[in-house]
C-alpha cells in the first residue's frame, strides 16, 4: 500500500477566509486532508473502514475526518481509494483540554429504573442506524458554512466532562443554545429529514441527514414542523425549543455528526 504525504494546501475553490468546516485535529475536531487531484472522486474510509466524506473536485479533493472525542493522540491513518489503487493517509491528533461541568438533574435520569434503562437501550439501537447514513448527492463545498440554527447565548460548548448529580458521564457532544420555549430553529444547511423521536434522554429530536455521513441533531424540543421524509432548505423553520428529556431549563443541543462521530459544530459555524 503506497503512503500519500498530508498536504496543507487548500482546494482550489477556497481560501483561508472561506473554508468550512475549520480544520482542528483535536479530540472532536475536523482533520481536512488534501488529496490532490483526480479526474474522479476518491473514496476514503477511517481506519475501522467507516466512509468519510469528500469534498471538492478533479483539480483537488478534500476529506473531511471527524475525530472523536475518545482518540488517542498521535498519528492515525485513513485508507485512499483513486485512480493510482489503494493508499494510505496519516493525520496527528493533538491534545485538547476540554473544562468540567456539574450539573443538578431528577435522579430518575442518573439512576434509570429498568424499565428505562430498557427504552434507553432500544432508543440507541434505534439512533445508531440513523447514524449510519452515508446518503448522495453530497453537500456541495460552498455551502458548508452554517448559520447558528436559533439565536441565544451558548450556554454549554461541545467536548464539557459532564457530571450529573456527582456521577461522571460522557462529555457533552454537542453545542446547548440558551434560548425560551417556543423559539423557532431552523435548518443550517439543506437536508432531509431522516428521524423524528421521543426519547428518554433526548426528549424531542430531529435528525437531518445533508448527505455524505453529514448529520445534524437537534434535542430537547418542545415540538417539531416536520416529519421523516420532508426536504428543508437552508434558513427554513421545522421545530421549536424546549425542555424535554434530561435538562436543567429550555435550550437547543444542537449536534453535528461526520462518518458516525459527533464533531464540534463551532467549526461549522461562520
């Protein structure tokens, strides 16, 4: 298997000022890594054989590498399928110290009953197909800049140790947006929607799928405009703020998902 050098150059159709997702290869961060040129587009996968998605065109393509948030640091390797075979690509991940938060919530959601702790296991089964989707057409690469989907102030960033009721839990995988209930959201990319849901920890959830492996989640809501199936334009309204599920008051968890790992949406964010 041939090895490809990591170039920093930019595509051809960005530059330094434009370029999104930001690159940040941190534990849920975003590694772009050049692939220079071919006449079609290559195929990259992670190390564990999930697709990743890749932007650009035939005068230079990029892949877009979500980190999750449990990678060990160092050097890790995607694998390159183009026009001259199969090739290998390294990227460094780089220490981030991300800040703890403690939080105060009904026990009920710390210590699940069984009966809970059942429907929380069928609800991930349920999710991780949804987080499965590699779908086309691709999002094109101008457009991946996002607007925050409701305005308010961040309230909890992505990557917090969070800490419930004295109990260590996963760190926070996406972005909380303090707003009231009833504010609306709107989509911050065009997308399909692919899962509209109760759920335990969750509460009220969309998921949109803008193709690519390319997800966004949106929790906690009070209710939604949407259903499975509907295609939403950019800038277009289809849920509203709450406080379902496990929360300390109303606001948005906004996540955004790349090959199957929830990545920091603030990259995304121009």
């Amino acid at each position: 298997m041939l090895q490809l050098s990591v170039c920093s150059a930019l595509p051809a159709w960005a530059t330094d000022a434009e370029v999104f997702p930001m690159d940040s290869r941190v534990p849920g961060g975003i590694a772009r890594l050049s692939l220079g040129p071919s006449s079609s587009r290559p195929k990259v996968a992670t190390s564990e054989g999930i697709p990743v998605l890749v932007i650009g065109d035939m005068i230079e393509w990029t892949a877009l590498v979500g980190i999750p948030l449990t990678a060990k640091l160092g050097v890790h390797t995607v694998t390159v399928h183009n026009n001259d075979g199969m090739q290998s690509l390294d990227y460094k991940v780089s220490d981030k110290q991300y800040t703890e938060q403690r939080l105060k919530v009904s026990p009920k959601t710390v210590d699940l009953a069984p009966q809970d702790l059942a429907r929380h296991e069928r609800e991930r089964a349920h999710q991780q197909t949804i987080m499965a989707l590699f779908s086309t057409p691709l999002p094109e690469p101008m457009v991946l800049g996002m607007q925050q989907p409701c305005p308010g102030r961040r309230s909890s960033s992505f990557g917090l140790r969070r800490v419930f009721n004295g109990q260590s839990r996963n760190p926070h995988s996406g972005m909380d947006i303090a707003a009231v209930t009833g504010t609306a959201i709107k989509a911050p990319l065009p997308g399909k929607v692919v899962d509209v849901g109760d759920y335990f920890f969750n509460g009220g959830t969309v998921w949109l799928d803008h193709g690519g492996g390319l997800l966004t989640m949106y929790c906690h809501l009070s209710s939604t405009q949407c259903k499975v199936g509907d295609h939403l334009e950019a800038g277009q309204a289809f849920c509203k703020v709450g406080a379902t599920g496990r929360v300390t008051g109303p606001h948005l968890h906004w996540g955004v998902m790349l090959n199957r790992t929830m990545v920091d949406p603030a990259l995304f964010l121009s």
